[in-house]
C-alpha cells in the first residue's frame, strides 16, 4: 500500500487530507506535526481567541475521531529533522525513520525572531502558534503597559485587543504608517485614526533597540533614543517559509520551496502547499509566495489532485482579511503594482472600498466593512475587468453588472 507522509499540521495539511480521502485516495497517511495539540487554525489566535470569543475547541480542525476514521497516523509532537530523498526515509526526533513512497511539505512559516539587548526576559511574545496564544492571553489579565513591535496585521489586531482591555497600548513601527506593505496610505490613515480613538499611541519610523528590567520588561529602548514604559512586549517583524528541512534534502528552494503549477517539487514523488511554498500563478503572471487561509487551501487540493494522478492547476486569486475592533478589512488580490485608485463609498461612514488598476484593468480591491461587495469583487478581479472611475466610484452602480 503507498504510504503518504504529510510534514506539517497546519491548513494545508488538513485540506490535503481531505480532499485525498473525498476523492477515496486507497493510500496510508501520516501526519507528522511538532506541536502537541491536534491541528488548529491559527487565524483565530490574533482574534477571537484571544479575547476570550473563540473558545480553544473551536479552533480545531478536525476532533481526534476524524484521523481515526479516516485511518490517518498522527505524529505529533515530532519533527522531522532530516529527509532521505535518496532512500525515501524521514528521520524524527523520537528517533524513528518513516519511510514514504510519496511526501507533502506543509511546513508553513515561522516567525521572524529579532535579536537585541533584553530578549530572553519574560513576558516578551511572538504570536504563531496556539501556546503563543495562551501566554499572550494569560499576561494580558496582569499586565498594563503593552508594547507592539510591528504594524502589520497581527501587531494590530494585538493591539486592538489589548486596547479593548483598558491597557495602554504603544505601537512601534519601522516605516511610516501602518499597514504600509498591503495597503493604500488611504486605509493606512483610516486604520490609524481608528487604533489613535481607541487610545492606542504610534511610533513611526523607529524600531526596537534594548528592553530593560529585571525578570520582565520595564520599559523599551527605541532607535530614535526614547524610552516606552512596558511590561509586556509582543513582536510582529513578519515571518519567513519553512524551508531549511527541504533545503537540506536537496530540493530547489527560493523564498520558499519551489514547485510548479500542480504543486510539485523538482522531485518526482515530493509535492509542497501553504504558506511554504514559492508557486506560479498564471492570472497574475508571475511566481510569489503567499501567507494566506485561501492560498493554504487551494494550493492543497492542487497538491492532492496530484497525487491521485488527475492534474489540476493552481489558478488562484489571492484574498486576506483582518479584524480590527468591530471593523473588517478583506483584500482580494496584490495592489502593489498599480498605476490609479478609486474610491467606491465613504470613509466617514466606515464602509468603504478603493480599487486599484492597471492599465485601467482591476488589479486588487481592499473593502472595509462591505463584506457583501467584496464578494463580486473577487470575481472582478479574477476576470481583470475593464473599469470607469466614475462608474465604479458612483454607489449606485451594481458591480454584478460589471463581470464579464
């Protein structure tokens, strides 16, 4: 019987289990995950979870009946440590070999740990996985004085929370605004405005350079010289794929491991899918690495048509989301390289959307608190339509009307 090894236990590894066994996929599988628990979602943990709206059984996947049922091994709390590409092995840190006739990269990402003067005393967090979660949570119910490193969307929502709980809040950001890779300065400013209401303080253009205390932090050393009291530091620098298991095995590589459009490594029998990998996206044209649900989900049933031999083509357009106090912000698509926006809706009333074009040709659109629109426009930008400024901007246009 052929044995799947899965290496990862994240989003893609359990669709990928899904969609082999819908499709009655006759193989052993084998799910290898270093964190203890059964695997979870993580989105939650910026959110829900940790104010106490999302409860820890919610953020399962699957319960444990379900790896049963569909005769899955689970490994975890093991990693993998080293590949024998050669001998088809996989060497654990229990000290066992699992011998694979096919494998599944679904690694996922790490955080970006930073190193400076006071980063082993307590109460200094990064949030990736579920145990990060619950000591954020747990210092959140003694701690008053809490600093966020990094203004992307896990520092904001962070800080979003943190804010709702009374605390006082202080954002450190290397570049100017917040949000500043993913977004127009339009929503930059708006979201802003937004933390800036709720009492949360910024400070931009500046970085971390020393925290001080004894056992826990005092107070935060920034590199323009001044001095944030804190009692608690959370650090959001960005993540990075997991690679170095695939690197070492000998396969290709390149901000992340590289595959083709049906998910495959440069080796026959080795696949990849998530957040770990750099892949081909033909509707945008060019190769990228994504950190998303929708990438990690997609890319996974790729990955499992693959393996049963009926090849479908990853053909994706990529879509995010952050929750922010009681405001949603979705994005479908990558904005970075437009030439016009336009605003659709009104700022002051909190539901809004900008779209962005190329060439006049729809490229991304970010919506703020229009989850009903938003929708279309994942469909608009897909089909790269064609836009007016004055139509898409007038409200009473239908954008049902608009896909061709």
């Amino acid at each position: 019987m052929e044995h799947l090894v899965i290496v990862g236990a994240g989003q893609s590894a359990i669709q990928c289990i899904t969609s082999l066994r819908k499709e009655d996929y006759p193989g052993l599988i084998t799910l290898v995950g270093e964190e203890e628990h059964l695997p979870y979602q993580r989105p939650p943990l910026s959110k829900g979870f940790l104010e106490d709206t999302v409860s820890n059984e919610r953020l399962y996947f699957k319960k444990l009946e379900f790896f049963v049922e569909n005769k899955v091994q689970l490994k975890l709390g093991t990693k993998a440590e080293e590949i024998d590409i050669e001998n088809n092995n996989i060497h654990l840190s229990d000290n066992t070999k699992l011998s694979f006739d096919k494998l599944v990269f679904a690694t996922g990402s790490s955080v970006r740990k930073l190193d400076f003067p006071g980063k082993d005393l307590n109460s200094i967090h990064y949030l990736r996985g579920l145990d990060d979660a619950l000591s954020i949570k747990k210092d959140l119910q003694t701690r008053q004085n809490v600093v966020v490193v990094g203004a992307g969307y896990i520092g904001l929502e962070v800080a979003a929370i943190a804010a709702k709980q009374n605390k006082s809040v202080t954002v450190i950001e290397m570049a100017d605004r917040v949000m500043n890779r993913t977004v127009d300065p339009q929503i930059s400013d708006y979201y802003l405005n937004l933390h800036q209401k709720n009492g949360v303080t910024f400070k931009f253009n500046t970085s971390l350079q020393e925290i001080i205390g004894k056992n826990n932090p005092e107070k935060v050393i920034c590199s323009d010289g001044s001095e944030v009291k804190a009692d608690m530091v959370i650090i959001g620098a960005g993540i990075m794929p997991n690679v170095e298991l695939a690197e070492n095995a000998g396969l290709s590589c390149d901000n992340g491991i590289v595959v083709n459009e049906f998910g495959k490594t440069d080796h026959a029998d080795i696949y990849a899918c998530g957040d770990c990998t750099n892949h081909p996206n033909k509707l945008l044209n060019k190769k990228i690495r994504l950190e998303s649900v929708h990438n990690a989900m997609e890319q996974s049933k790729t990955v499992a048509s693959s393996i049963i031999n009926k090849s479908l083509a990853y053909n994706q357009i990529p879509w995010f989301w952050s929750d922010q106090y009681d405001h949603k912000l979705q994005i479908v698509g990558l904005s970075g390289d437009h030439d016009k926006v336009i605003m659709r809706g009104d700022m002051s009333e909190a539901k809004f959307m900008l779209f962005y074009t190329k060439d006049e040709r729809l490229i991304a659109v970010d919506a703020v608190n229009n989850s009903k629109e938003f929708l279309i426009c994942k469909k608009l930008v897909a089909n790269k339509v064609t836009i007016k400024p004055d139509e898409i901007s007038n409200p009473a246009t239908n954008l049902n009307d608009l896909i061709e």
